[in-house]
C-alpha cells in the first residue's frame, strides 16, 4: 500500500548518488590542488585555507548523509531538518571552492557546479519529505 | 608640508606601471622614435613602412596561456594587397584544456612582482636581504646563515668522504693556496683524499716578521685535527733548513720548535713550505696527521715570498703506489707493468697463487726517447714513460760501419728498443694489484723478418729496426661511465737483413719505436631491468562455497 509509506524514493537514490559522487569529488579536487601546487605558484598562506575548506566539508559529508538516510527511512523529521542544517553548510563551503579558491580552473568550475546541483536537489527532497512527515 | 613633500618624493620614485594591455605591449619595438624593420606592432612605423615589411617577426601578443580565456592581439602582413598592409586583429583567444585557469584570487599569481623601490626607510632591511653573494627565493622560510664555519658535532667528523673539508678545532685544516691572483689565501681547506700542491706570493716584511703568523711554524700545527673520538695532533716531521744562496740542510732534531725571529737584518725560521702527510684507515678515519717544514730566511730587500704547500693522504699500512686509474685507466697516466719473478711456475697451473709482480717505477713500459743528437749508440737509457692513450713514435739514427759485428750489433739494438727491462705483463685496469694475477695482461712478442731477398743465406744478419707496440683497450663497465681496459698488448720488433758494407763505407739506418692505443670496444648495448612482478595467490578455499 503506496499511500502508507511516506519514505521518498527520489530523495534516497539522489543520497546515494550524491555519497557516490562526493567521493570522486574529493579526490579530484584534492589531486587538482596538488597539481596546482606544483605547477603553478601556490605560497602556503594561500594553500592552507583551500586545504582546510576541502577537509571540512569532507568531515560534514559524513554525519550529513547518514542523518539523510536515517530520516528519510525512519521517517523522523528531526534527523532530517538536521541533514538540512549541515547542507546549508557544504553548500556556503562549496561555493567557496567555486569562487574564492586560490586557482579556479575549469575543472573546478565543473565539478562544483554539478555537486551544488544535487544539493539543491537535494535540499528541494528534504523539504518535501518533511513535509511529508509532519503532516 | 612636509607630508606632502614625502607624498611627492614617494610618487617619484615608485616603478611605472607594468604594462598588461596585450595591444600596447610590443617586444620587437627596440628603437625608441624609429620603425623597426619586420615589427608589426611597432607604434612607430607608418602604412609605408608596413609596405616594405616581408613578414611579421611578432605574430601574436598574448598573456598566459593558462588561462582559459583571454584577449591576444594577432599581427598579421596581408601581402595580396597592393601595396602590402598590416592586419591587426584583437580576438580572444579560448584554452580548451579542462585545467586552464577560470579565475584567480591570488594577485601576484599571473603578473611579475614589482621590485621594492629602495627608499631611506626600507634600505637596511633590503640590504639584509639583497646585499649577499647569494640570496634565496623565499626569503621568509629561510633564515640565511652566513657562518659557515661552523664545526658540526664530533661523531659527525668520524668518517671522512672525498673532498670533504678536513677539520680541526677551530675550523679546516688550511692550505694556502693562490685565488684569483698569486697571492695567499688562507682560507683555502684541504680536502680529504685530495693530493693538492700549492705555491702562493705572501707579502713579508722584516721588521714585522715575527708578528706574521703565516710565517710561524705553530700556525700550521696549532690545531688539532678532528676524527672519530680524538683529536689528531699535528705532529712535525722533519725540518729542512734553507739558507739564502738555496742550500737546504735537514735539522737532525725536529722536536724543538723554531719561530721567526729577526736577526742580523734577516728574518730566519720563516716558513717557506709545508708538506702535510695524513694517515687514514680504509674506513675514512684520520688516524695520524704529520707535517715536515721548509724553513727559511728572508732578507731587509724582499717584499714578498714565495710559499708552496703540500698535502697527501696515505693508507695505513700500505706504500703508496700511485695509481693510472681507478678503475679504469685515465688518459696520460703510465701503464703499469711488471714482471713475473723467476722460480714461480706458469699462471695457468696456479690460479690462486698469488703472485707477486713487482711494479717499481724502473720497470715500467717505457719506449725509446728521441734525443737531440739522434744517434742510438750514444743515447742508450733514455726512456720515455708510455702513457695511456697517447701514441707515441720516437727514433733514432744508427750509423753502421763495416767494421761491426752482426750479434752484438742485434743485442745492442734490441736493448736500445726494448730498454733494460722489459716487462711482461701489463695491468688491465689502473688500479690492479699485484696479487691479482687475472688483472694482468702479457706482453705477446712477435718477430718479423723483413727479407729483402727472398733467396738469402742461412748465415745473413738481422738486426731489429723497429718496435711497435700495440695495445688493445675496451670499454668496460656501465654505460654512462665507461672504463677503460687493455685487453691485448703486442709487442712487434721487425728485423732487417743487414748486408755486408764494404770496408771503409757506412750506412746509415733509422731505427723506430712506436706505440699505438686502439679502441676495440664492441658497441654498447643497453639492458634494462627486469619488469616486475606481481605474485598473487588466492587462498585454496577463496571460492568456497562454490567450489
């Protein structure tokens, strides 16, 4: 009986895309700013900020997802507002990467594009989701 | 006011502008007010001018090229035209590369940086930083230690490599030495393992002598030289006095210590040379250091005298054998050569007995040196040393009258060939030892009998006319650096037949020797390593339960 589950479907295949792709992500971005630091002039003061920022978002990714799928499947809304909460964050931190970072290249463009897409998406799921659960 | 002024004078003395405008900027206008030929992006040139160009030295004005967009300005001639005209064109050019840069926040990170202007504030501070021989690209991390003299920790000097700077207390074994021009610098350190010899100009004067300390036998041995868990003292070999007409007289007590002194208008004790001689294990350990003086006297006249040094490293235990190489033979030092002394049976039956070849100076390959009065009776023993690599041919005339006998004539002339000793075998590589009996080459002798007549008598003369050696050298070894290895040495004496003169005449012969080096190296081959391996095992039970 469809009507009794209030899960989202969508929501739970897009986390696992999204845990998928963050993973490709990272290390993109990590071997990119290991080849700009070779390749072009990367003093340290500017090196570190953009590492930190990487890392960062890393650590949140974690708690994020599993409080998405936590939520989602236990349909309890509170896990769920709180993956929200932490999206807010990766997103500001991602944006940073897409516009403040030392050496943009197209790449990065490309890649941080892609992942603020699925956040927003994602974000956009949750919100319907707790809607769901509230109601 | 004087803020303003302060403004001013600051306004002046920055730099311009850099330049950035990819249509302004123009490398090939080199002639201020003038067109110069072939530059299309000279502002300086008029339609007339661009007429007479043949093509355009400066295609393309264009900034990085790493990032993914930017304005580039293209010169181009278009000759189809009558007359010929320029064609300047600003496009953008567009990097299709996924790394190209989009954007940057790091100013400094596509322009050069624009040189600190020295003003009165900041030039201390630039002269810190700028002022040296040397100064790094990151003058923030680094901290530029000018004091390299300093001795690092006693179990740090144990061991010695080649041409590391012998220590002592204060800081290196010294070694005078001339830089730049003749005169002495003391700041020269003597490399361990380095034979070095040095003659340098030190300026003197009578009056002040005892007060110059080159000129003191303790500035020389003063400190003590560092290794492994003591100190090695210097101690003084021998002293050698040289009076002012060059007479030199060895002191038979050379403990007592002799400092400059004047006396009678003279300075005497002075030192006029040094010979060091370190001692060290095989490990790299300086176990003895002694130093043996050349001390003289100077006259009111001189300004200035020469000093000459010397230093040498021996191996304990062992006599010092110079080598020709190490291992392979260097070109121009001697072939080594030695013989096989009498009573030991052929090398062959014994392989692991050692034998010992004596390898003394006197018995080195040496081949007839030519004199100045080319005669061979009158020149017998001199002899030139064969030098690796270099071909040499020397000679000699001989005067033959009818009243020589033919035998000692052949004997005399193969002693003037072959020399007193001629040796028998010769050292593959320049540092083989004697008791290596498979380093060792023999000498193969051939004889060659040049028969003028092809029907002559039994009981015709030859003599020997000419010696070439020929020796055989490979390459061996890697193939980056390559050594060099004799292989085969031939000894060839070509005889003459010597007919009978009539009495009263005289013939006159010449009589050759020569030596020749010949590369035999076959062509080298590179091998390369062997590609790796990987050895995975699954467990037996790895595809339980299917299997």
């Amino acid at each position: 009986n469809n009507s009794s589950q209030l899960s989202s479907l969508p929501l739970h295949i897009l986390l696992h895309v999204n845990g998928v792709y963050y993973i490709f992500y990272f290390s993109a971005t990590l071997a990119m700013i290991i080849y700009k630091s070779q390749v072009f002039s990367y003093p340290d003061d500017f090196l570190a900020p953009d590492l930190a920022v990487l890392f960062l978002m890393a650590i949140l990714e974690v708690p994020r997802l599993y409080l998405g799928f936590k939520g989602n499947l236990t349909e309890a809304e509170a896990p769920l507002g709180l993956s929200l909460g932490l999206t807010v964050g990766s997103v500001l931190l991602c944006v940073y990467l897409l516009l403040w970072q030392t050496y943009v290249l197209w790449a990065d463009v490309l890649l941080n594009a892609v992942l603020l897409s699925a956040y927003g998406l994602e974000s956009g799921l949750k919100v319907m989701a707790i809607a769901a659960f509230v109601s | 006011p004087a803020d303003t002024r302060d403004a001013a004078q600051a306004r002046v003395r920055s730099a311009p502008a850099p330049v950035t405008d990819v249509a302004r900027l123009c490398v090939c206008d080199l002639l201020v007010a003038q067109c110069d030929t072939n530059c299309c992006c000279d502002p300086d040139c008029s339609a007339e001018d661009f007429s007479l160009f043949t093509t355009c030295s400066v295609p393309v004005v264009i900034g990085d090229s790493q990032l993914c967009s930017q304005k580039a300005a293209v010169y181009s001639l278009d000759v189809e035209a009558n007359p010929p005209e320029r064609i300047f064109k600003l496009i953008d050019q567009v990097n299709p590369s996924i790394f190209c840069i989009h954007a940057t926040n790091y100013k400094q990170a596509l322009y050069l940086k624009s040189p600190e202007i020295p003003t009165a504030k900041n030039f201390d501070q630039l002269l810190e930083k700028f002022g040296g021989a040397t100064f790094s690209a990151e003058p923030d991390s680094w901290n530029l230690d000018t004091d390299a003299q300093n001795p690092p920790e006693a179990n740090e000097t144990s061991r010695y490599e080649y041409g590391a700077p012998v220590q002592t207390e204060d800081a290196f074994l010294r070694l005078p030495s001339p830089v730049v021009s003749s005169w002495c610098s003391d700041a020269n350190p003597a490399g361990f393992l380095v034979n070095q010899a040095t003659k340098c100009i030190r300026s003197v004067s009578v009056e002040k002598c005892d007060s110059i300390q080159a000129l003191s036998m303790l500035f020389y041995i003063n400190s003590s030289i560092l290794a492994s868990v003591f100190q090695v003292n210097i101690t003084v070999q021998s002293v050698v006095v040289q009076s002012l007409n060059g007479m030199r007289t060895l002191l038979s007590s050379s403990e007592v210590l002799r400092l400059p002194m004047v006396l009678d208008e003279l300075c005497i004790n002075a030192v006029l040379g040094v010979n060091y001689h370190i001692t060290h294990t095989d490990t790299g350990e300086i176990i003895e250091a002694a130093a043996a003086f050349v001390l003289g006297a100077i006259s009111r006249e001189a300004l200035s005298i020469e000093q000459s040094f010397e230093i040498s490293f021996t191996q304990e235990n062992t006599q010092p054998v110079p080598l020709s190489g190490n291992p392979g033979y260097v070109v121009g030092l001697p072939v080594r050569a030695g013989f096989q002394p009498q009573g030991y049976p052929f090398p062959a039956a014994f392989p692991f007995a050692p034998l010992a070849l004596s390898s003394n100076k006197h018995s080195q390959l040496t081949i007839l040196h030519s004199t100045s009065t080319q005669d061979c009776l009158a020149a017998q023993g001199a002899r030139a040393p064969v030098l690796f690599g270099y071909n040499m041919i020397s000679g000699c005339k001989l005067r033959i009258t009818a009243a020589m006998k033919c035998q000692p004539l052949a004997q005399t002339l193969l002693d003037v060939l072959k020399g007193q000793s001629f040796p028998e075998y010769v050292a593959s590589f320049g540092n083989s030892q004697a008791q290596d009996v498979l380093d060792w080459v023999p000498i193969t002798q051939l004889h060659i009998s040049e028969q003028m007549i092809p029907h002559s008598l039994q009981s015709s003369c030859q003599i020997p006319v000419s010696l070439g050696i020929e020796v055989k050298w490979t390459k061996y070894g890697s193939l980056v650096n390559p050594q060099a290895r004799i292989v085969n040495v031939t000894a060839t004496i070509t005889s003459t037949t010597l007919k009978q003169l009539p009495s009263g005449r005289e013939r006159i012969i010449p009589i050759t020797s020569s030596v020749v080096f010949t590369d035999i190296s076959s062509p080298a081959e590179p091998s390369y390593k062997a590609w790796p391996t990987i050895n995975i095992k699954l467990p037996f039970d790895f595809f339980y339960p299917f299997v």
